[in-house]
C-alpha cells in the first residue's frame, strides 16, 4: 500500500507540472490554431512516453525492495525455524484465531513420543499423554488459560510402556499486533534426568543423614561406657585421684551432650544454643547435685555447629565446675550464677559468666595461675577467634568472666 501510494502521488504531482508548464510553454511559441492543435498531440505522446519510463523505474524499485524485504523476512523464518529444530526444548506455536498448530518442533513428537501428523491432526493427544493425576490441572490451562503467561509448569508425561517422563513448561501468549493472529507459544524442557538425579540425590542425602545421625550415637554411646569407667574408677580412688575423675567425667558429659543433641534433633549439622546451654547447666547442676545455687540463664537464640559447640560447652562446665567445687564451698542462702549469651547483629557474640561466690584469693592473679580449669577457659576462648573483655574477682562477691567471639573467617582461593 505504501509503494503504491508513493507512485500516485509522484505521478499526480508530475501530471500537474506537466500540463501546466506544457501549455505555457505552447501559448508562448505557437500562437495559430492548427500549429497548437499539432504540438498538443506531440505533448501528449511525451507525457505518456516519460510516464510510462517513471513508473516503469518506480515498479522495478520498489519491487527490488519488496524483494529484499521478502527475502530477509525468509532468511529470518528459516534461521527462526532452525534455531527451534536444534534447540533441545520442545516447541509449540498456537493459532488462537484458528485453534490450530501454527509450528510444532520436533522435539515435541520425541517427548510425546507421537508422530507429527497426529499432533496437527489431533492435539488432544497431547493432553491425553500427560499423566492422570496431572491432567486435570494442565487441560484447564491449555485449554482455558491459553491468553496468560505460565512459568514453571512441571507435569508427568506417561509413555505407552508405562515409563514417565518429567516435563517443565513455560508458556507464553502473544497479542495480535496489526492484523497479525494471537498465539500462544509453549516452551517445554525434558526434565526426566534432572528429577531423576534429584530423586537419588535424596535417597542418598537420607542415607547420609541416616549414617550421620547412627554416627552421632554411637560416639554418645561409646562416651558413655567410657563415662562409666571412670565412675568407677572414682568409687576405688582415693580422694584426690577421685576428683580428677570427676571432673574428667563433666568434661566428657559435655561433649557426650553435643552428640545427642545432634542425632535427637533435626538439624545434624548444628544444634541451638538455647537448648544446648541450659541442658548442659541443668545436666552439671543435676551431677554435683547443688539445688541450694539459683541459676540465671539469658541465652539469645545462635546455631552452633559442633566445631564451635564443643569447645563453648567446656568453657561453660569448667566455669560451674569452679563455681560449685570453689566458689560455694560454704553454704550461702543467696547462692547464685548468671550465664549470659548475647548475639550481636554482626555476627559476634558475647559470653557473661558471674557467681557471688567467694571470688579468687587476695593478690590471686589469674594470668599466672596453674589451675587447669583456668588454663582451659582461656585456651578454649582463642581456639573460638574470642578475646577476654574482662575478668574480675571481688573477695567474697563472687567472679565475673566476659568474652568476646568474632566469627572465624575462611580463605576463599
């Protein structure tokens, strides 16, 4: 329609200059009536000449150009088709004016396993494919919904020989644009090997967590008859042997407690801090059998994972071992302890331990000490990326333990 506009439009602009600059020019040089009657025949065997060679060069141009047009336009088509031929993903293009197949890759016939005359002949078996207990829900869309956009659509294809696949659909509408037909495009991926794979990535995971949480026990068990040897051992020791038993035994309680917490739980790969530190208290609390100590417990919410619970778990049982074995060796009726675990939004995390104890001897320095329950508080606070904020000992008020823990950072490569 443009071409043909553009012609009339050059030949009706040229008419016009033509008559009338023609005429004038006649009127000037031919004044008889017979001289102008001749000319006027010869002026107009030259319009139709000159005319008839415009539009002749007009035509062949714009039918090069509509040439060149056409031929990107098939160029376009046939890279178009070949692109969705070599792609992997399945292809359809529905006519919605005409409720027919407009392109079917064939991909498509692969995964339906149907042959393509069939599929443009008959669609439904399309749907008749799909698997029972998805059909219902893909029918209503392809059959209802074809004029909105689908993303993520994953259903089972069911074989002849009973074998399924797993198909992921993407289906797209596209709006009519100048005269052109609506169609609904869908995009379908094989899925089969991936949810396969995914499949026994699970059973695997479960076996893995079966064995982690069977590996966990058995530690826990193994720690308990070595638990029970050593009580024992503290029945047929002598005093002092008898107390280096014991505490052996609490340490060992509190890892023991990391394992059981792990395989009784959820979560194998760590535990809460919430539940680990107060069973760990009340467990300690419970072995030396102290009822007369009031116990403060403020702990915020943190997910250990065992490397770390291990070492803050005998951090906080060597600090009550001290406090029920030194700090309240005299009975006191306002005996009590506060443990405080703050978890800053940095990722840092703060452990506050205080008794109103007996507090270290005068001229007491504890840097210098040979206590193990010393020596193991503050080896145990490096071996967590922590630093000493503050360790004060007021006689006969008791002992203050504030550390400080940054979260250890790994080297990328």
């Amino acid at each position: 329609m443009k071409a043909a506009a553009r012609i009339a439009i050059f030949y009706l602009f040229f008419g016009y200059l033509w008559i009338y600059f023609s005429d004038y020019t006649i009127s000037i040089f031919f004044l008889s009536a017979e001289d102008t009657r001749e000319i006027q025949s010869f002026k107009g065997w030259g319009f139709v000449t000159i005319s008839a060679f415009i539009i002749y060069f007009l035509l062949v141009r714009e039918l090069k150009y509509q040439k060149k047009v056409l031929s990107e336009k098939f160029e376009s088509d046939q890279l178009f088709q070949v692109i969705l031929e070599r792609i992997e993903d399945a292809v359809i293009v529905f006519n919605l004016d005409t409720w027919k197949i407009d392109f079917l890759s064939e991909q498509v016939c692969r995964l339906f396993d149907i042959n393509t005359k069939d599929i443009l002949a008959n669609p439904q078996l399309l749907i008749d494919r799909v698997f029972e207990a998805d059909r219902h829900r893909m029918s209503d869309i392809w059959m209802n919904k074809l004029r909105e956009n689908h993303t993520g659509l994953l259903y089972r294809i069911q074989m002849l020989d009973g074998k399924i696949k797993w198909a992921l659909e993407h289906r797209l509408f596209i709006p009519s644009r100048n005269g052109t037909p609506n169609k609904a495009v869908a995009v379908i991926s094989d899925m089969t090997s991936y949810m396969e794979n995914q499949t026994k990535l699970e059973q695997s995971l479960k076996e893995n967590e079966t064995l982690l949480t069977e590996v966990h026990h058995r530690v826990k068990n193994n720690l308990a008859v070595i638990i029970s040897f050593l009580q024992l051992q503290v029945y047929s020791s002598p005093p002092e042997t008898a107390d280096i038993l014991e505490q052996s035994i609490v340490r060992i309680k509190a890892i023991a407690l990391v394992h059981e917490k792990l395989y009784s739980g959820k979560n194998l790969s760590g535990l809460s801090s919430v539940d680990y530190i107060t069973s760990l208290v009340e467990n300690i609390k419970l072995m030396y059998m102290r009822s007369d100590i009031q116990i403060e417990l403020d702990i915020q919410t943190m997910e250990f994972n065992i490397i770390d619970a291990i070492p803050m778990g005998l951090m906080i049982t060597e600090m009550l071992t001290n406090s029920f074995r030194h700090a309240f060796k005299i009975p006191k009726s306002d005996a009590q302890i506060k443990i405080e675990f703050i978890v800053k939004e940095s990722g840092q995390f703060d452990l506050k331990y205080r008794d109103n104890g007996i507090g270290f001897p005068i001229g007491f320095d504890y840097r210098k000490a040979e206590s193990i329950g010393l020596s193991v508080i503050f080896s145990l606070s490096s071996q967590l990326n922590g630093r000493e904020i503050e360790c004060t000992s007021i006689p006969n008020q008791g002992v203050f333990y504030h550390f400080s823990f940054a979260p250890k950072r790994t080297n990328s490569k």
